[in-house]
C-alpha cells in the first residue's frame, strides 16, 4: 500500500506536466497521475507527446486535492513500484476557494485532443471576464471588456478566465478591472466581433468569432 502522506512530507512526488495547458496532465478519465520515483515517471513520457516531468512537487495533501479538483481531475492516480493507488478527490480537505472544475475539464482536454465534444460541451461552462464600469448621468452605467491583441495593427480579442487562479495570474499586471462571472451565452455575445483568448497566462485557448458562433448555446437548446 502507498504510504502517500509520508511521502509528501518526504517531498518524493513526480508529476507529468502537459506543455499545452502548463498544468497536470490529465487523462481522457479525469486522473492526474502522481509518481515517488522519478524514473518512473519519465518513463510515462516515451509513448506520449508534450509532456514533461516536474518535481518533486506540492507539500500537503490539501493542496494536490485541491489543485486536481481546480482542474476538473475525478481522480489521483499514484504509483510506487508495483503498487498502485487509485484515490478519488475529498473536497473536505480542500481548501477554501472559488473552483471551476467542469470549465477547466473542458478546456484541458479541447487543448490536449482537440476533441468537439468538448468544445460543445463549454455551453454549460461559465468563465469569469475583466470589466469597467462608468457611471455617468448623461450616458447611465457603460460597461468596459477587456481585450489582448499579439502587436500593433494585428485583431484584438476579448478576455475570459475559467477561475480566480487564472484571472489573478493577469490581474497581477494589469489594473483597474473587476470579475464578473458569465455564462457560455454572454461570453459569445461579448466575443461575436472578435473572438476570446480564455487563460491568456495558462493554456491560451485562442476560440475566433467564427468558432465562437459554432459554440452551441444552452438558449438555442431550450429553444428547439
């Protein structure tokens, strides 16, 4: 049996890292995998591409279930040697924080396999997008999006995060702009010039106003 506590106070973990998201890779059934011996975990990298081996890694439990619940995992998997373990996610030992799971799964696995489902899937997702508001008695409340764009005379696209991790890593640079949580629908009518750039800091999931009509709308759903 895997010993997991004493291993992170050990500080022995190794953990596949996806270079497409920059976060643990997870797996078509909703597991990140955690390995205690480097090898081992290199060795999980030759039959798969854009992945890289970090560690060791993280220093409570807490924190693993918390950071692989962040991101839409279901499950650790952990392997010492022969033996293998295979633990689902205690959100009573998580810490307290606003999560975005099913957003966040959706968007790792459409970067990793680039599969529609899960772009259809982001209909039921909700994304969190900079704002400004200014009042005025003239003009009432007008409200500000913000946008990115790759240099001078190139198309800018408006900002969307999966969560508070995400939209802090850019507030960090840039102030003056407050969260609103929207859902797939406000999203597209926001972007439906421009596009989105969701995660700009994290995974860059560049989505063009082209493909964000094709995102299936939940309205359109109820509507048929």
């Amino acid at each position: 049996m895997i010993d997991l506590k004493k291993a992170l106070e050990l500080n022995e973990l190794y953990i596949p890292y996806s270079t497409l998201t920059k976060k643990p890779y997870m797996d078509n059934e909703g597991g990140i995998h955690i390995y205690f011996r480097k090898e081992e975990a290199i060795r999980f990298t030759d039959d798969r591409e854009n992945i890289e081996i970090n560690g060791p890694l993280f220093s409570r439990l807490a924190d693993i279930h918390s950071k692989a619940y962040a991101m839409g995992a279901t499950h650790i998997t952990a392997r010492n040697g022969q033996s293998l373990m295979k633990l689902a996610l205690d959100k009573k030992i998580m810490a307290q924080h606003f999560y975005n799971p099913d957003t966040n799964r959706n968007l790792i696995l459409l970067k990793e396999t680039r599969n529609i489902m899960h772009y259809n899937a982001m209909k039921e997702c909700s994304f969190l997008v900079p704002v400004r508001v200014k009042n005025s008695l003239e003009e009432g409340a007008q409200i500000s999006y913000a946008t990115v764009s790759t240099g001078e005379n190139t198309p800018y696209y408006y900002l969307a995060f999966s969560d508070m991790d995400e939209y802090s890593a850019w507030a960090e640079r840039v102030k003056g702009w407050e969260p609103l949580l929207v859902g797939t629908d406000i999203l597209k009518r926001i972007g439906k010039h421009h596009g989105v750039v969701i995660n700009p800091m994290g995974l860059q999931l560049v989505i063009s106003d082209e493909m964000l009509k094709k995102l299936p709308s939940k309205k359109q759903e109820e509507q048929s």
